[in-house]
C-alpha cells in the first residue's frame, strides 16, 4: 500500500471519530502497517497545514480532523504524478490481493464457523461483521469483509480444503443459505 493511500486512510479514520484521540489510540485502531514515527510525522505536518487540529504536546496530544479537508486531500492527491514503470521496461507487477493473502487464516475460521453453525442472512452478516471488528485492523475491515463474502460466494467442494468441514455440512449450509 503505498504511503498517500495510508494517508487517506489516516485521514478517513479521523473524520469517522466524533472525539479527539491519540496517537496511540490511532495506532492501535489503524493496526500493524502504519509505523508510529511516520503517523507521528504525517500528524504534525497535517496540523502545520490545518488539516487536523492537534491539542496537547508529544505522547499526550490529540488529533482531530475537519471534516471540510477530507475532500482537499483527495483532490491533490489525485493531482499527484504517479511513479510508472516504463512500458519498455522489463519488470512485470504481479497483481497479489494483500488482503487474502494477509488474512487467509482469519477467513478460513469463519467460513468454518458460518458453515459449522449453518449461519445465513442477517446472523451470517453480523458474525462476520463482529469477528472483523474483534480480529481486523480498522483500515483493512472493509476490503476483509468484501473477501469473506466472495469467497462464500464462490464456495464449492473444491474450495474447502484446510476448512475441517464435511461434504454433509457445506451441502446443509447450501440448502439453508438457499432457503433463506
């Protein structure tokens, strides 16, 4: 994820809060990816440049967003050149999802869990939604939940490898998920 995306989620995550927090609050919501130094420096240079208010000194300072900055910051940014790679050049990207990769584990106990307990409807929805929030950084929760729900989307007996489920229990998921 590159560093102005990081920054639009700081930035979103902000706007989101109706209360001031502080960096550590923000670091511990935003998860593992966003380094403290580098949040502490993108905070204190969004405060020079009015973008968010800043209340105390160091460790004990709070930040708060004006919600009017939001929409600036996604206008220059999207001003911004981008880096390319040159067409003639011989590196390929490899277009990896991050989020299936980074989560696998996470996505395959609730699909064990949604298919053990034959979840569907409104209790498939706010399970998955509750072990997001318990288990998922608040900047990756939306792009995890979007994963769980294609891969039950795309469930099949060849997808269940590792589940610790049986052919009998995804067939009687199927029929209730149909049914409701």
């Amino acid at each position: 994820m590159r560093s102005e995306e990081k920054k639009l989620i700081l930035l979103r995550f902000l706007g989101e809060e109706p209360v001031d927090l502080s960096l550590p609050c923000i670091l511990n919501r935003l998860g593992p990816d966003f380094k403290e130094r580098t949040v502490r420096r993108w905070l204190s240079k969004m405060a020079g440049d009015g973008i968010v208010d800043k209340s105390g000194v160091n460790r004990g300072a709070k930040y708060r967003l004006h919600k009017k900055n939001i929409q600036k910051f996604e206008t220059e940014r999207k001003n911004e050149p981008h880096n390319k790679v040159k067409s003639n050049s011989k590196v390929r990207t490899l277009k990896v999802n991050v989020y299936r990769v980074r989560y696998r584990q996470q996505r395959k106990a609730i699909l064990r869990i949604v298919i053990e307990e034959t979840l569907v409807g409104s209790r498939l929805l706010d399970y998955i939604e509750a072990k997001s929030k318990k288990d998922i950084p608040y900047a990756d929760q939306e792009a995890f939940k979007r994963e769980v729900m294609t891969d039950l989307e795309l469930l099949d007996e060849s997808r269940v490898a590792g589940l610790g489920i049986t052919p009998d229990q995804i067939k009687a998921w199927f029929d209730a998920s149909n049914n409701s």
